[in-house]
C-alpha cells in the first residue's frame, strides 16, 4: 500500500526543501502600510518531520493523474514478471462475443502474453506512461480452455489466428509478416494448451481497485483457474450458449464459411441415380430425351403426346385459335408435375376442361426436350432443302431427311403433323392457318444447337419447313393410318 502526503503551506522564515517545479504565486497586499509588493511563495514542500501538519485533501484532477501514474508502473511491472512475450503491435478484430456475432472492425493493438492471459493495450507501455492515457488499461483474454488455429475463412487477410474463448468470444490477430504472426501463434497456443492441462500455474489475474477518501490502494489478488466460481445459470441458457459456441452466427454469416459448407453438402449428396433407384425420385416426361422416354415406355411416341393429340381431336378442333390461345400456366404447370410423377392422367377430367391446358403442356413438352424433335445434325440439312426452289425436289429432299431421322422422331412427327393437317381441315371454325400453325410450331420443334447465324433468318427458315412439311404431309408421311 502506497500513502502521499501532501501539505501546502504559506512560506515560512525558516528553510524548506522545494519541490523542482515548485508553484509559485505572487499575491498583491492590499493591507500593506508601506505600499510594497510582498511576494508569498505557496509550494508543495516537504517540512522536516518534528513540523508535520495534518493532511490537506488533494484536488481530485491531481490525485487521478497519481494515482492512474503509479497504477500504470505498478500494473506494467507485475506483467512483465509473468510476460511470455513481450509487447508488439498486431492488427486485431474482435468477431463474436458469447457466441453473437459482431462487426469485424481491424485495429493496431499492443499486445502481451502472459502465462493465463492475453492482454491488448490501445498503445505500448512507454507510451501509455508518458502521456498519462486512461487507454493504457489492458483488455484481458482468458486463455484457459482457448482454441488457437490459422483460418483463412474468417478474413480475406493473410496470416490471421483466430483464438476462441471458452465462453464464446472470439479474436483475430494478423500481421503482415509470417515470422511475426508464427511466433504469436505457437506461443499462445502453448500457454492455453499448458493451462488447459492443469499446468498453467497461477493465473495473470487482474489489478483491482479498493477505493477510500484520500488513498487509493492497489490489490492483484491470484487464482487458479480450477477456483473460479461463475454464476450458475440455469440449464436451458447453457444449452443454449453450447449451441451457439458450436454454430455462431459469425461463421453462418462469413460467406467463406457457408461457400465451405455448401461445398461439403453438395459433395455427400447421392447422385441422381442412386434417388431413382431408391424411388425417391422418378423417372421425368417433361426435360427427357426422345430417344430414353420411349426406351422406357416401350413405345415409338410417347404416351403423354398421343393423349394429348387424342384429346384436342375428341374436343378441340373446333376451338377459337386452337394452339395460338394459351392457357392457364399455373394448370399448366400442375398437369406438368402430374405427368412427372407418372400418375394416372384422365386429361378428360372437369380441371383439364380449358382445351388451351392441354394444348399448352403438349407444346412445352416439345420445347423442353434436350434435343429438339428435328435433331441438332439435321437442323443444316433441312435449311438446305428449304432453300430448293424446284418444288418437286423440296419435297423428295424433306421425305429423304424426314426417313432418315431416328424412329422415335420420324413415328411421333408423323402423329403430330397429320393431327395438324386435321386441325386445319377445321380451319373456318377455328380460325387457324397453315402460316398460323407454322409459326407457332416452327421454333418448338427445331432450333440450332448453337446460335451462330443470324435468329430472324432461322426463324423464317424454321416457320417455312413447319409450313412445307404441313402442305406436303401426305405425300411425305402417306395417308392417315399408314
């Protein structure tokens, strides 16, 4: 325990010994006979012991700038005693505290390790004396039970820690030299292993005031972490703080971190086979290939295109605008969804009653296959036998590319287009057109596999195939029922 004792007395005729820097005051008299200037000098002496007087109570300014000079000297003194490393300026950020996530905000921090804790300074020491700065008080970082490893997740820095406290705080520290930061890291990694085995000794503790009138004495007092008694709290918020030291919001929130775990959940999903196989997911009409859906079904046309045709026949070859109109997209979409999950489908039911619901899936069928129903290495090909001006050898070179196709696509091109040749014998009722037909079926049945020329062009040339083919379907696919 430290005691000052200041006394501030009128200069007396005997001699004192006088402070360097001593006050020194002249007092005009007012009472002076003479008229002269009388100086009196007040000064913070030390009088000799036999004249002792009574203790004056200090200004408050001065006696917190004593007390904050002897605190600093004293505290800094006691740390190094028990300092691993000694100070050095490191960038930290402060990320979560008690498992909530905080701002990451960077600052230059002196930093001091000591043998059970971290502390971070606003500035060094030497500094912190000299100016006399209330910052000069050190945060401490308890490092019993601490986890200490590299991350590169948490920063877009190179060389950071990060160090997680055993109550949910966690730190990062970086400097921009790996030796530095290296030599910071196995150093505290060492001290908090050392602690968490029991072999920490005594902990670095913290200064503690004991405030009284005129003094202020200060008390460090030591304990074994093993000691420590924290509040108890009740079971379902140690849970929940459990929780939160293992999930923080500081890694669901670093976008690294949910890159990383995304990564790791694609990585262990099962593969679209192994679903199928299991029969959680089936087998799709809408988005499959041609070639593979009638493969499954056992067919040459698939089953959902010739209801489809079926129905329109039975219903809709009378309807205003048959093909053009569309439908519902919502229904649209749930006929979809139903095809896809392979249930019976009664298109004749009260909710598939709009005919433009159907006539509207059967052409997203058609646009949604991988491969158009004219394939991708005969799209060239039919562009070249559009471009023939003898009518005669037109047709012949449609019929010679059209039996050439895979008999998938020839068998459910020919149901298609003598269902559209009935439609158009129905023309003065439906008020639909072989260029009607063809523009809406050109660029739903064939399109390039790479968009390299000019769209308007093949756009024209794919509503002039759909219209030849329609003209000359008879003589390219033969009569109906053939």
């Amino acid at each position: 325990m430290h005691s000052l004792y200041f006394n501030i007395t009128a200069m007396q005729k005997q001699p004192a010994m006088v402070l360097p820097g001593a006050v020194q005051m002249r007092i005009k008299s007012s009472q002076s006979s003479t008229g002269e200037r009388l100086s009196q000098t007040k000064s913070m002496v030390l009088p000799e012991p036999d004249t002792l007087q009574k203790p004056v109570s200090m200004s408050a300014i001065t006696r917190s700038r004593i007390n904050e000079m002897i605190f600093l000297e004293m505290h800094a003194a006691r740390v190094w005693e028990t300092t691993i490393l000694k100070g050095e300026y490191l960038n930290k950020a402060k990320i979560a505290e008690g498992g909530k996530k905080l701002r990451k905000n960077w600052t230059s921090t002196w930093v001091v390790l000591c043998s059970n804790q971290l502390l971070f300074y606003k500035e060094s020491k030497q500094e912190a004396v000299a100016n006399l700065k209330p910052g000069g008080k050190p945060d401490g970082v308890d490092l019993c039970g601490a986890v200490i490893e590299w991350t590169t997740e948490k920063s877009s820095r190179k060389n950071v820690i990060q160090i997680t406290t055993s109550n949910g705080h966690e730190f990062l520290l970086q400097a921009d030299h790996f030796p530095t930061i290296s030599k910071w890291h196995d150093a505290i990694k060492k001290a908090a292993d050392s602690l968490s085995s029991g072999a920490g000794g005594q902990s670095c503790g913290r200064a503690a005031f004991h405030r009284s009138n005129s003094i202020e004495c200060l008390s460090r007092p030591t304990c074994e972490p093993t000691k420590l008694k924290p509040k108890e709290t009740k079971s379902e918020h140690r849970r929940s703080i459990m929780f939160k030291l293992n999930y923080s919001a500081s890694d669901s929130a670093d976008k690294n971190g949910v890159k990383n775990r995304l990564k790791k959940f694609i990585s262990r999903r099962p593969s679209m086979k192994t679903l199928q196989e299991k029969g959680l997911i089936k087998d799709r009409v809408f988005g499959c290939h041609l070639l593979t859906l009638c493969e499954r079904e056992r067919t040459t046309v698939p089953k959902f295109v010739k209801l489809c045709v079926e129905e329109v026949e039975k219903r809709g070859l009378e309807a205003d605008g048959i093909y053009r109109v569309s439908g519902n997209l919502a229904i649209i979409q749930k006929l979809r969804f139903l095809v896809d999950q392979e249930e019976e489908l009664n298109l004749g039911d009260s909710q598939w009653e709009d005919i433009h619901v159907i006539t509207g899936a059967l052409k997203m069928f058609f646009r949604e296959l991988p491969e158009p129903l004219f394939p991708f290495r005969f799209f060239d090909l039919f562009v070249e036998a559009i471009k023939i001006k003898e009518p005669t050898q037109k047709i012949q070179a449609f019929k010679k590319l059209i039996h050439q196709l895979p008999k998938p696509n020839h068998n459910t091109m020919k149901l298609l287009f003598q269902h559209l040749r009935r439609v158009l014998m129905k023309s003065k009722k439906n008020l639909m057109s072989t260029q009607g037909i063809s523009i809406v079926f050109g660029p739903t049945l064939m399109w390039p596999e790479f968009e390299s020329g000019n769209m308007e062009v093949n756009m024209v040339y794919q509503n002039q195939i759909v219209e030849s083919i329609l003209i000359e379907c008879v003589e390219i696919f033969g009569p109906d029922g053939m």
